[in-house]
C-alpha cells in the first residue's frame, strides 16, 4: 500500500512540474506575442499608450491640485481677512474695571495649555492721520502696534516681506506714501488723538461735538480724583471751595522763598529740617497711620527737589494769579489744570518711513486699508516722549498768551523733571503685557482648513479647552475670522471639484471609446490568427490572458508601479503569481514632476507646506484608472473576438450577430426587458434624490451635496438629450452633405459614393460620432456655464455694491456717515476735477432702525385688510441716477402724472416721481373721506395728545394728514392687493403704549429689482420688502412718531434725543445716513480709486465704516472666471486631441472595411484625389453634424441651468456664447476630421489596384 501511494506522489510530481512548465511556456509565448504583434503595429501601440499617458497623467494631476486646492482657498482668506485664526478682544469681568485690557502673561499661560495653539501675539490699534511738514494733505489711517519679531516667528504676516523694524520706524501703505510725496528715509507725523485710547479702553465717543462733551465730561471725575487725595489733609468740609487771599499767598511765597534759600545753603541743615518735620507730623494725634505715610512720601519728594526753584515756581504762579484775581480755590486750581491738561488732547509722533506696504498679505485685513506700523518695544518711550513734547508745546503757549487761570498754572509746572521722573517710573513697565488685542494661530493649519466642517469642530473644541482652562468668565472674547470666512471660499472648491468631475467623465469617455476602437480593430483582424491557436491547442483561458495582458501592456507602461497579476490556469491545484517587470511608467513620473512643480509655486506664494509626492486618493485614483479603463473596453473585444465553435473563429467572415440575438432572447424570456430595468432604475433614483436627498441637503445646509446633486441632474440631461438628439444624426448628415456638394458643385458626381458609405460606416459612425457629441456637449455646456456664471457674477457684484464706491456704516449703533464733511468733500473733488465724479447720493439709515421706532410697518389697503410688513427707507432724489440703474427693473408707474424724467439707457425716473406732487392728496384727518377712522377713540386721543405735545391749533392738527408718495416691490401686489391705482394705507402701531398712527399712502411706482434695496417680484417679499420714500415724509414721519421735531432739535422721547445727539452735525433733514454711494464720470484706474478711497476714509467716524470699491471687485471676478475658462479649453484641447486618435482609428477601419470598394472605383476611373475627397466629405460631414447636435445640446442645458438661477435672483436672462471655446471645439474638430481622413486614405491612395483588391494594406 505504501509503495502504491508513492508511486501515485511521483505520478502528481510529475503532473506538477508538466504544468509548471507549460504555464510558462505559454505565458513565454503570450509575452513573445504580444512584442511582435507590438512590432508588427507600432502605429495602435502608440495611440493607446499616448492616449492613456495623456490622460492618468492629466487626471492624476487635477486630483493632485484638488488637494492643494485648500491651500490656495486659505491664501485666498488670509488676503482678505488676516493671518489671524483666533482673535481675542478684551471684555469686563463682572466686578472688574471697564479699562479693555488683556494681561498677555495670564493669557498665554491658558493659550499654551491647549496642543492646537501654536502661540499668540499682542497688538495694540487705533486711528491716526497721516502729515507730512511740505504737504497740506491729511489723511486717516490706522497705526498699529505689533511685536514684529515674534509676528514673524510664528506666521502672522509670513507673507509679507518686511524688516524687524526699531526705534522710530514704521512701515506705511503704498497709498499713504504716494499721497504724502513720501519715500523710505523720510518723516512723517503721526496725530494721535486721546479720545481713541479712551475708546480702546472702552469709552465710545462717536462725533467731534460729542468728543468735546465728552472732555468737559471729564472735568468732574478728574476734580474728585485730586480732592480724594486732598481729603486726606484737609479735615474740614468743602475744603476744595474755600478761598485763599492772592495778597497772603505772596506774601507767604515770599517767606517759603527766604525760607529754602537757607536750607538749601547747607545740606545738613536742610537733612535737618526734613527730619524735624516727619518727627512732628508723626506726633500728630488726630492723623491716620495712612494719612502719616503720605505726608512721608510728600515731604521726601520735596526734599529731593530744588526746592529754591520750585519756591521760584511758585511765586511765579501767584504773581499770574494776582493779575486777575485777588482770591483763589482749590476747585478754581483745578479747572485750570483740567483746561492745561486737555489742551494734550492731540499729539505727535514723528517716525521715519523705513518701507512702504503694497498689500497687506495677510499681515491685516484689506478692509481696513491705509495702515502704519510700528514695533512694540521703544513705543512707550516714543509716545511719551511725544506727549511731553505736546506738553512742553501746551505750557510754553499758555505761559506767553493766556491770561487765565491755565496760564499761571503753566508757570508752575516742570516739564523736564516730570519727563524724567515719568520715564523712571516706567523703566520696568512691558507694554507687551497689557494688549488692547491678541491675535492666535494654529499649528497644521492646512490640514485644520481643509474644510469647513473640520475647520468649525477645530474652533469649537479649542476654544472650549481654552475656557475649560482659563474658567467661563474669563474677561476675553474669541473671534474666528477666517473660520467665519473659509466656507465662501470652499463653495468655489466645490465648484471646481464638480467641473473636474465634468472634465474627467469626458476624457474617460473618450479615452474609453479610442481603448476600445483599437482592440476592436486589431481583434477583429486577429481572429482567425486566435482560431489557429485554438486549433493548436491553445486553450480559451489564456487567450483571455493574451488580451488582457496586451492591452495591460499598453495601459500599464504608464504607471511606475509593481503590480502582481493572479491568473487562474484551468481551475487545477492552486493560484500561480506572477511578478510583472517594473518599468517607467510616464503617467505617474509625468505627474509627480509636474505636481512638484506646481506644489513648490503654490508653497511659495501662500509660504504653507505639506509634501511634494502624490497624494494617495490622487495615487489610487490613476492606478483604479490603470486597472479599471482596459477591463471596461476589453469586454465587448474579448467577447467578440471568442465565439463558442472553432468554426465561427476560422471564419474570415466572422460575425457574433446571433451571439447576441439569443442573449436578448433569453432575458424576453424570463421577463426581464434591458429598458424597462434601465428605465426603472433611473425612475426610482430620481425619485430618491428629490424626496431624499435634495430635502436632506436642504436641511442641513449641505451646499457642496446641493452642488453635486444639480451637475448630476444637468449631466444626465446632457446624455439623455444627447442620445434622442442622435436619433436626426443621419437626416442631419445628409443636409449638410448637401450644403458642401452645392458649395463644391463639381464633386456632386461622388455624392452617391459618399452616401452608401455613410450608409456601411453607421454602426461604427454611430459610436463615434455619439461620442463626439457627448463630450463637446459637455465642453459647450461647461464653457457656457462659466462665461453665464461670470456674467451673473457681474450682475451680482454691481446690485449689492450698487454702484462704484459704496460707503457704509455697519456699526451696531448706527450713527451713520458724516454726511456734510463727505458732501464738502465731494463738491471739492467734483470742483478740482470735473471729469472725476458723475453724482453722488445719500441713502437715509432704515426708518425702523433708529431708536424709539417699530421694527416693521404694516401696509394695507383702505379695508386693512390684508396687512403686511414692510420696512421704509428715505432717499434722495438722484438715487437713480447713481446706482447701477440697468439692474432697475419697473413694472408700474403712476399714469396720470405729466412731468416724466427718463435716465440714460430710455426707463422712467421712479424715484424722481416720488419727489413730484402730482395728484398727492392732502386731507385732514376729521373729514374722514373714506369712512375708517370714524368713532376711533385711539385716533381721537392721539390728536389730543399731539395737539398738547406741539401746542398746536386744531386747524393746526388736522393739517398733519398728509399723503406719502411709495415706491414698493412688485411682490406686494399679489401677496398685499395693492397696486398704483389702489390707495394704500401705512399703520404703525406701538403694542407697548397702545397707540398707532395710520397714513394714506400714494403708490407712485412698482418694481421687481431695484438695487441696494429689498425688492423682488415674489410673494415672499412681504415678509421683509422695503419701500422708498423721499427725506422730507421721512422726516414728517419720524416727527409724528417720536412726538419729536428733530429738525429743531426737540425731542420728547428719551431714547431719541440720546441716539439723535450723536449723531453727526449739519445732517440733511436731521436723518442719519448710512450708505453713500459715487458714481464715476469716466473709466478710472485702479490707483485713482485707491487714493480717492484713501482721502474718503478720512471722514470715516469709527472702524465699523466700510468702502468697496465694485470695479475693482468685478474684475477680480472676471479673473476667476476667465481662468475656469482657460481650463476648459484646456480639456477641449485634450478632448480633440482624443478625438483625432478615435476619429483616425474609426476612418482607418472604415477603409479598411471598404478596401474592395476602393479597389473596384478606381479600376473603373476614380482618382486618387476624388478617393481622398470621398472619406474628406463623409469625415466633414460626421463631424459638422455631430459637433452641431453637441454645441446645441451644450448651449440648451447651459441656458436651462441659467434659467435656474435667474429663476432665483430676478435677473434678466443674458445668453453669453463661449465663443473661445466653441471655436477651439468646433472648428478644430473639423479640422482634425480632415487630417484622419486624410491619414486613413493615404496607404491606399499609392497601391496597386490590384493589391487594393486582395485587401493588402
């Protein structure tokens, strides 16, 4: 039995090994194979593998910048809003001082606890003007104060390059320097005001007249200071009121003169006398052991001084006191050292220029535009140098011209000796320690920002470890600027990922289709070659194999990889693997070197690292491109070129028509139909994604799914309308056919030559062709879609900045503008240069914003029923005129009006009707014409407390009903029942005084757009629509409303006169105004702007004003725009690329497939030439068709998808061609359609008829 099993062990050995040897035999023989067919055809070889090349590397290299991609979003962010990730401002603790100051030691303590924080720095901000000595020209900026050397350590700023600056040097805008003639080297002046430290510290002072109050304001917390101290030595009452004799005063500074004169002659005596006097004092009974201790701390430093000059000081001092006054009061002393004092209001700094700033890079905000910048560490010494400087220049000026009370006590003051003791005391003091604001960063802040999603969990969790730490209270509060801002920037990210997606479905399609072509060309010539293989024996499987792997070896000579093949041989004892021979595959090399280098561009310019080689999604996606694109083309080949019998594959004339016959037949049978499962399935996925998925997106405000969700929509539109368009490819073909036979009328003799060959070619015209479509469909569609989108991005940026320049005021208070220093302004710049400035117009603050008025109205018509919100703001008469009035979209104006003022592009004036008084009817309230507000008590009452209020008469009263000319949305008349010939009425009703004030109102005009203001077509709008009235019904209102006359200054409501105090002097109507908008005269450049926003910004009252500037923005869209642009053309240049390898192998089978039909036309007297023009024609005429149906397609879906969003905005529709891109596409399809004709017919034009004939090629 052993010896049996032994001998069965060496029977399977030998089994064994045979198959080991004919595996790799055979696998020899494939791999010798597929070298001479290589050989044989170089021609199918090179397109496959430049085909694929061409694209893994392409494709590879768009993943790799979707993955750079955040770091260039970031940049982007950083630009506009600052390094800054986190930004903390002071904020008072509960029983805390008010003074906003960050102890930067405490802070960092619990800042570095936290791992995701990589340090902190302290700045210090606040407002400045900008002088120069030689230059008239002031201008308003911001001085900041920053510890450059530690900015520079951790990244703040990191682009910007700049020295670590000392002493007096700043750094100042390019815009500052131009406008003050000032270069590097130079000095400048710095005004510094008081009042904005005081407002750091949390003291808001918003207006000039209000700073003044504020000052004198002072006077009485200043006065209780000193008399606190003064309290300890004087124990009676009132001390600070009583009065002392000027006469006794000279005398006694007479006696103390004398007096120190002999102390001071010898220093023992004068040791002598300053211990006699601590020993009495300290014998005092009825002192405080505190009072004593400061009395102590008198006495030394008295004696430390030059007491003989000081006594000098002081006769002086009363000598100037006796010359306008014969008594004197502590408090009198201390309103003249107040009015001293607040003469150092403002001061100077004088700093050399070192540099000048282009932008800021990230080192601030754009937003705040012109900046100056200086170290931190002699600021302390540079600012009090520059405040006693002040000081000396005060006392000096006071000593020679005022007679007062500030003069005499300028006499007595010793600025040098106050200098120098100043500068002692604060030799230890660390400005850094105590910051107004600490700006933060994250370490990996690329990988933090690479979306939004992580960049917000980043920020929560941080932030909570930094409170957890420090406690709830802690006295700061935590801004995240650029996590606030990143997901702006990630919608334009998603907006490429979805047309990269669009770019790769082309190119795969294309890239699939030409893979195809060619292993159906090649296999179709090889299948009798096959047969005779399996006629020798070689099995099925590795026919599989040899197919495979040939195409494999055109696909994978792309990649630098090693991969292992696992090939099943015949079902036997196990799995053998095979190690293929690495190579240099051109598509990663390609990519790795051409991703270096755009890496290394994109680390330099935004100075963020992360690493040069390949990302691995970008690795995998290539590699499943490999793997995947060769099996999905190899399908059908294999399938056609293995038929079931040995006889079919030894047929020349080999067909696989009933293979696929009795395929369809079976599934017919069982009840399964192709199109009804194809059908169904996209049914139940398009009811999935609008049930489920769109509300879900919704939901959770997931706009990068929205995104996604609308391209699959538009891009199964495009394929679906693109596969029904084809249906009219050959009537199509067959018009065009006859276009080009009229223009060439003597090659009409081939017309039916070119006809049967369209009719033999349709199945392999039919794919190509239907690609062809596909994907400049796809291109069209896409470039169309950019150029729409840029356009559409224009309309957006003009409507919400409305016009050229926009200023407006975005502070919580909202005081507004300073309306008459702007307008002096203005009228100068329009005077200095009258080509410069159109017009200009005021827009007043939202009636419902000022203080004491309702937050909405409500607008009905007579019945009052139905009522709606509706918010009023006043306007000037030109408003229109101003703003970007082609976004001005009326749709009803007033009929019976006679005086019609028309703007420039032909459209009436409406807001121009608003100021004209035709048909405005004004009543009085107890005629009562329409019946409503008879036996009303509430009204009644009113007008008797209106009456009381303005000591009115009644005739008085009753004059007050006055008609308010409106202008309304156009979404008020379905949703409100208004319209211009319907009297409407505005109701205002205070719920928290039970009262309410009715006006008639007269609809002048109806709109659906109109910029700047809440306007809109839709039902919608009644929920927060605007209307516009003129000043004066805006003021008269406001009066009614707050029982006020604000033009007077009377008010009778708190809240009111407390907000109208403040605000700006000199206004319009009294009302506040908060947006200014400019329109230019001629076409400006960008540095014109800029300085005239920079001398504009010097009548900015605090730092929540903004300018935008709405060219400058709209071309930096366009840029945008115009580079997606040149990326599309980019891929349709790949595309056309693919098409002419695709089109060259379909003309070369068409050929091919026609070579007998050549043959026999020219043994019966074709020419070459009229061979050449037949396959010319038939390419022309594919192409021409196709590239129809596409461009047609292309525009339709792209005017579709346009439709959506002007559906949403209100916008009228543009068509904006992408001309660019059409012609690269169109025409260079043509073209290429011509030269692979061209190539296909020429091997057969030189041959023989008789080899023509055989089929030799």
């Amino acid at each position: 039995m052993e010896q049996f099993h032994n001998q069965i062990d060496d029977t399977l050995s030998q089994q064994y090994f045979q198959e080991q040897t004919n595996s790799k035999i055979s696998l020899r023989v494939i791999i010798n194979y597929i070298f001479a067919d290589i050989a044989k055809r170089p021609r199918s070889f090179k397109i496959g593998l430049f085909t694929t090349y061409i694209v893994i590397t392409f494709l590879g290299l768009l993943q790799c910048v979707v993955q750079l991609s955040p770091l260039i979003f970031l940049q982007l962010d950083e630009t506009s809003i600052g390094d800054t990730d986190l930004l903390y401002l002071p904020q008072a603790a509960e029983n805390t001082s008010n003074y906003r100051l960050i102890n930067m030691s405490n802070l960092h303590k619990y800042t570095s606890q936290v791992s995701e924080f990589l340090d902190i720095s302290p700045r210090w901000m606040f407002m400045c003007n900008l002088a120069k000595k030689d230059v008239e020209q002031k201008f308003r900026a911001y001085f900041l104060i920053l510890d450059s050397q530690l900015e520079q350590s951790i990244g703040i700023g990191r682009r910007l390059d700049v020295d670590i600056i000392t002493n007096n040097q700043v750094y100042v805008s390019h815009t500052g320097l131009r406008g003050l003639n000032a270069s590097k080297g130079d000095f400048i002046q710095l005004n510094i005001n008081i009042l904005q430290f005081l407002k750091n510290f949390g003291i808001e002072t918003e207006t000039e007249s209000e700073s003044q109050e504020f000052l004198q304001q002072l006077r009485l917390p200043f006065k209780q200071a000193i008399n606190q101290q003064l309290a300890q030595y004087f124990r009676e009452e009132n001390f600070e009121n009583k009065e002392y004799n000027i006469t006794d005063l000279q005398q006694y500074s007479e006696n103390y003169l004398n007096y120190v004169k002999v102390l001071e002659a010898s220093s023992l005596i004068k040791a002598g006398a300053k211990n006699s006097l601590k020993k009495n004092l300290g014998m005092q009974e009825n002192s405080t052991q505190e009072q004593k201790q400061l009395a102590y701390r008198t006495i030394d430093l008295i004696f430390e001084r030059n007491m003989t000059k000081d006594a000098y000081l002081i006769r002086r001092f009363v000598n100037r006191v006796s010359m306008f006054s014969n008594n004197i009061t502590i408090s009198q002393f201390e309103d003249g050292l107040f009015d001293l004092l607040i003469q150092v209001n403002e001061f100077n700094i004088d700093a050399e220029v070192h540099g000048g700033v282009e932008s800021p890079k990230g080192k601030w905000t754009d937003a705040l535009g012109m900046m100056v910048f200086m170290d931190y560490k002699n600021a302390t010494q540079i600012f009090l140098d520059s405040i006693f400087n002040k000081l000396d220049e005060v006392i000096i000026e006071n000593q020679k011209n005022n007679e007062g009370m500030p003069g005499a006590i300028s006499e007595l003051i010793p600025v040098n000796d106050t200098r120098i003791q100043v500068k002692n005391a604060t030799l230890n003091f660390k400005l850094q320690e105590y910051s107004l604001m600490a700006n933060l960063l994250f370490k990996n802040r690329g990988d933090i920002y690479e979306t939004p999603r992580k960049a917000k969990d980043t920020i929560i969790q941080t932030t909570n470890q930094f409170f957890t730490y420090a406690g709830y209270n802690y006295p700061v509060q935590i801004t995240a600027p650029i996590g606030f801002t990143i997901g702006l920037y990630h919608l334009m990210k998603n907006f490429i990922e979805n047309l990269l997606g669009v770019a790769t479905m082309i190119l795969l399609m294309l890239s699939i289709l030409l893979i195809y072509s060619l292993m159906i060309g090649d296999i179709e010539e090889k299948t009798y070659e096959f047969g005779m293989l399996r006629a020798l024996g070689f099995k099925k499987s590795w026919l599989i194999v040899l197919l495979m792997l040939f195409l494999r070896f055109v696909i994978k000579f792309n990649n630098f990889i090693i991969i292992k093949i696992k090939l099943k041989i015949f079902d036997m004892y196990k799995h053998q693997h095979l190690q293929v021979i690495p190579g240099l595959f051109l598509g990663l090399v390609s990519c790795y070197l051409i991703n270096t280098l755009i890496s290394m561009y994109i680390f330099d310019m935004s100075l963020l690292f992360t690493t040069y080689s390949i990302p691995s999604s970008a690795l995998a996606f290539q590699i499943s491109l490999g793997i995947t694109m060769p099996i999905i083309s190899n399908i059908l080949p294999i399938k056609k070129a293995l038929s079931k019998t040995l006889k079919d594959s030894l047929d020349l004339f080999h067909r696989v028509i009933n293979d696929i016959l009795v395929t369809v037949v079976k599934l017919e049978m069982m009840g399964i139909s192709t199109n009804q499962t194809v059908c169904s399935i996209i049914l139940i996925s398009t009811g999935f994604i609008s049930y489920y998925v769109i509300p879900m997106n919704i939901i959770f405000q997931n706009i990068r799914g929205a995104i996604v969700i609308i391209n699959l929509i538009f891009i199964t539109m495009v394929i679906g309308v693109t596969i029904l368009m084809n249906l009219i490819e050959q009537w199509l073909e067959r018009q065009i056919l006859k276009i080009i036979l009229c223009i060439k009328q003597s090659d009409c003799n081939l017309k039916m030559i070119i006809l049967n060959n369209l009719n033999g070619h349709g199945n392999r015209n039919f794919k190509t062709t239907l690609m062809y479509s596909l994907g400049l469909a796809f291109i069209i569609f896409t470039g169309a879609q950019f150029t729409l989108q840029a356009e559409f991005m224009d309309d957006f940026i003009k409507t919400s900045l409305t016009s050229d320049i926009i200023i407006f005021d975005a502070s919580i208070q909202k005081y507004g503008l300073d309306e008459y220093k702007f307008r002096q302004h203005l009228e100068w710049e329009k005077t200095n240069d009258p080509t410069f400035i159109y017009d200009y117009t005021f827009s007043g603050l939202s009636l419902n914003e000022i203080p004491g008025v309702p937050r909405f109205f409500q607008i009905s018509p007579l019945a009052h029923f139905p009522r709606r919100r509706i918010r009023l703001q006043a306007v000037e008469e030109n408003y229109l005129k101003v703003i970007n009035y082609k976004y001005y979209y009326p749709t009803e104006y007033d009929t019976k009006q006679s005086s019609i003022d028309y703007l420039p592009n032909g459209v009436r004036d409406g807001v121009k009707d608003l100021y004209n008084n035709e048909g405005k009817l004004d009543i009085a309230k107890t005629s009562d014409v329409y019946g409503i507000a008879t036996n009303n008590i509430v009204q009644n009452n009113y007008k008797d407390m209106l009456k009381s209020v303005n000591n009115a008469t009644k005739n008085e009263v009753q004059a007050l009903d006055k008609e308010i000319n409106v202008i309304i949305p156009e979404g008020y008349r379905f949703e409100n029942g208004v319209d211009v010939d319907t009297p409407a009425l505005l109701r205002i009703v205070f719920r928290d005084k039970g009262r309410a004030i009715e006006r008639r109102l007269k609809i002048k005009h109806m709109a659906i757009k109109l910029p700047n203001n809440a306007f809109s077509g839709y039902r919608t709008i009644a929920l927060f629509g605007e209307g516009l009235i003129t000043m004066k019904d805006a003021q008269m209102l406001i009066n009614e409303i707050l029982n006020s006359k604000i033009e007077e200054n009377k008010f009778n409501n708190y809240r009111a006169h407390q907000y109208f105090s403040k605000l700006p002097k000199n206004l319009t109507y009294g009302l506040p105004k908060d947006v200014l908008l400019i329109k230019f005269n001629r076409i400006t450049t960008k540095e014109e702007r800029i300085d005239f926003s920079n001398r504009l910004r010097n009548y900015f009252t605090n730092d929540q004003i903004y300018l935008f500037d709405s060219i400058s923005m709209t071309d930096t869209a366009q840029d945008f725009f115009s580079y997606l642009e040149l990326f599309n053309i980019v891929v349709a240049t790949i595309a056309l690329i693919l098409s002419f390898f695709l089109l060259l192998v379909s003309f070369i089978g068409n050929v091919r497939n026609t070579s007998w039909e050549i043959g026999i036309l020219r043994a019966i007297g074709l020419t070459e030439t009229q061979i050449s023009k037949v396959f010319v024609y038939e390419s022309i005429t594919l192409i021409i068709a196709s590239g129809l149906i596409g461009t047609i397609i292309g525009l339709v879906i792209a005017t579709t998808f346009t439709l959506q969003i002007v559906a949403f905005s209100e916008f009228k529709f543009k068509f904006a061609f992408p001309t660019s891109t059409f012609l690269i596409t169109f025409l260079g399809g043509i073209f290429i359609s011509i030269y692979a004709s061209y190539l296909a017919v020429r091997s057969f034009k030189f041959k023989s008829i008789a080899s023509v004939l055989k089929g030799q090629s």
